[in-house]
C-alpha cells in the first residue's frame, strides 16, 4: 500500500524545513465539531477547518493539507449536501489551502449537478492580495502552487464583506503580524470568529519572518480578536474562537494567550533595549514561566525559534528607529 508521507507541520519551508515532522496523513481522521449556529469545525492534520453551512450552500475558512481533501470533504458531506460555494484562505501556508484545488474544483461539480448556478466556475477562493502574490510568485527555491489552488476573489482593503447562508460575514485583514497576508473571519449571526494561525493553543505565536510576519502585528490581531468577542456572562462561551492549530476556544482563552504574548514581548523588547545579544535573551528565558504550556525543544516551531523571531523583530525595529 503506498502512503502518503509528507511533511506536515507548520509549512514554513525555508524557514522550518530542517526540524519539521514527518506524519503520515493515511490515518488522520477528521472530526466534526458544532461550534455554535451555522458554523462547525474541522480537526485533523494540518490547520483547523472552519465550515458555514445552510441552504446558499458550504463555506470553507481554510482547506488544510491536499492528501487530506477526501477526507475534508466526506465530512462536510455528513454536514450538507449543497455546494461548496467559497472557500477563505486565512493565510499561504500549506497546512491551511494545500486543499483548495481539489476542494474548489468539487464544488464546480455539485453546484453543475444540483444547482445549475455558476456552474463550472467551481468554488470562489477568497484571501488578501497576499496570499495571492505569494502563490503566484514565491520567492527562493519553493515551489509554486498550482494555479488551481490561487485565490479567485483578492481583496487589498482593511476588510471585505460577505452575505451568504443568511448570515453577514467579516473578512479582517491583520497586516503583518503570523505573515502579511492574514484574514481574521468572523461569522456575525453564528457569533464565531475563525482566527487562522494568528492564535494558537499548541505553541507560542509562528512568527513567518521570510512572508513578513511580526510579533506587534500578533499583538494587534489578538486585541482585535478581543474587540470581536464577547463573553456570556461569568460563564465559558459567547463568542467562539476557532484557532489555526488546536482546540475550540472561547474570549477568556484569548485574553490569556494575548497576555502571555505581550508580556513575552516586552519583556525581550527591554533586553533589546538593554542591548542583550540573542544568545543573552536565550540565556535568560524569558518564556520560562510558559515554557510548559507553549513551549517545546523539537517539532515544526521550538521556543528558540519563536525567541529568535521575536528578537529580530524587536532589534531590526530599535535600529530603524
Ligand atoms: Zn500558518
């Protein structure tokens, strides 16, 4: 029987590619939550899959890996039988669109066969120009996406805007904070947010240096998150938190990771300032007290590496300034 083996991570090629673990996808299974409302997610390899659905037909927030996609798609089958209508990238990384070719090409069929609306156009694919400039266009020596995995449908704004399932949809770029091509996309009625790997409940914030990702800009995305939710009262729940990686969250998970964040950060941001040289700020743990709930020694992101990222934000800032 032949396997899939690939890599499977956090798909910061280049960046990670030495230490990123190898898993073999044959047998992940994909489970199917209800978050609340219309709005379920997806849980397997790669990044979490969120799903709208209702009678306009199925959304996707992120398509996880590619050898995942029949898989992806049986479940979203034992959710709706209606068209897969659009697809939002959250960010480039493979975990999170290596599905969109053959998951967007699907819904051409269902929407040809049941629908006859758009046919043959398949799935819209929705993401910030970014995403798109990235895939078209990467740099060094990764190897580009296939053109039927692109982005259909760019927006360069702050924000774009959605009407689908009977539900308004917010599309929220976040400029460069995971990279520079995140999207925060909040589901209105449903009252769930889908947060990309722009929060995290596995390790510390993944910090892509080489696609323009930085610690502030991680900082300003988890306070956005915060302006969106709201928490039921002196109970869990609310507004729900689905993260790139890891398990279904709610407003006071936020609070507490965009606290461990900025309190990382400033405290790295004063050794800098002190002038420590990296080794130093490594020496002197500033993650230490975290270090057992986000941090690790291997894997696709260690705490040296998000302390390494960190530091040259914060240093290549102090010297522009
Ligand atoms: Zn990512």
């Amino acid at each position: 029987m032949r396997r899939a083996l690939l890599a499977v991570g956090l798909a910061i090629l280049g960046t990670v590619g030495a230490t990123t673990q190898t898993q073999n996808l044959d047998k992940v299974e994909v489970h199917v939550l209800h978050v609340q409302g219309n709005v379920y997610m997806l849980v397997g390899a790669g990044g979490n899959i969120t799903v709208q659905i209702g009678d306009d037909g199925v959304l996707l927030v992120d398509t996880s890996y590619e050898p995942m996609s029949s898989k992806v798609v049986a479940a979203i089958r034992t959710l709706s039988n209606k068209p897969i209508r659009y697809i939002i990238n959250t960010h480039v990384h493979e975990d999170h669109i290596g599905g969109n070719a053959p998951i967007a090409k699907l819904g051409a069929t269902i929407a040809g066969g049941n629908m006859g609306v758009g046919a043959n156009t398949g799935a819209a694919i929705i993401a910030h120009e970014n995403v798109l400039n990235r895939m078209s266009a990467p740099t060094g020596q990764q190897a580009s996406s296939p053109s039927a995995a692109w982005p259909t449908d760019t927006y360069f704004t702050k924000k774009k805007e959605l009407f689908f399932n009977g539900e308004a949809i917010e599309i929220i770029h976040q400029p460069s904070a995971h990279t520079d091509g995140d999207s925060i996309v909040f589901f209105r009625r449903s009252d769930v947010v889908s947060a990309g790997d722009l929060f995290l409940t596995t390790t510390f914030p993944v910090i892509d240096l080489q696609r323009g990702g930085n610690i502030h800009g991680i900082v300003e995305a988890l306070n956005r998150i915060l302006d969106i939710t709201i928490p039921k009262d002196k109970q869990e729940g609310g507004t729900y938190v689905v993260p790139g990686h890891g398990r279904l969250c709610d407003e006071a998970d936020v609070l507490e990771y965009r606290d461990m964040v900025t309190i990382v950060r400033d405290r790295i941001q004063d050794m800098v300032t002190r002038g420590m040289t990296l080794e130093q700020v490594k020496a002197a743990r500033p993650t230490l007290d975290y270090d057992g709930q986000y941090g690790g020694k291997t894997g696709p992101w260690t705490t040296e590496m998000f302390i390494d990222a960190v530091y040259k934000n914060l240093s290549t800032k102090a010297k522009s300034q």
